[in-house]
C-alpha cells in the first residue's frame, strides 16, 4: 500500500491461494484491493507475478477512471453510406 490519495484504490495483498469453489486448474491468487471502506476481493488465476502485474494495471485503470481520466479513444466504427 502507498501513502498517496486515502481516497485511490491500493492493492492490499496478493497471494497464492487454493482454486474458488467451482473453479478447476491450478496457480490461483488471491488479492484485496481497498478504498476507504470499501472493499474488493477476487481471484485470478496465473503466477504471482503475472497476477500482480494485471491487478496493479487494474488498480491503476480504477484511479485514473475515478479521477476523471479517460483511456484513449476506441477507433470509430466506419458505416456504409
């Protein structure tokens, strides 16, 4: 966790865990991302570092779409005139 905005989303843990109920493979984690009270638990299923790679880009996203940036801009579909 980092000492920035108390109001940004920070990855709290991640670790290796057992597959979720209902779930079949094997490499799973765990992880808990936190803002303020609340709070958002899940699994993902790889290595711990690819894990972690894709939950920091997540967390990141999350801020940046709670601050008001936006991502770049999606191609416009071409119509048939």
């Amino acid at each position: 966790m980092t000492d920035e905005d108390p109001q940004n989303y920070e990855i709290e843990t991640i670790q290796r865990a057992d597959a979720p109920v209902g779930a079949e493979g094997s490499a799973w984690c765990r992880y808990v991302i936190k803002r303020g009270d609340s709070t958002i638990r899940g699994y993902r299923q790889g290595s711990l570092k690819a894990v972690t790679l894709e939950i920091k880009e997540m967390v990141e996203l999350m801020n940046d779409r709670r601050s008001g940036k936006r991502s770049p801009a999606a191609p416009k579909k071409r119509t048939k005139h």
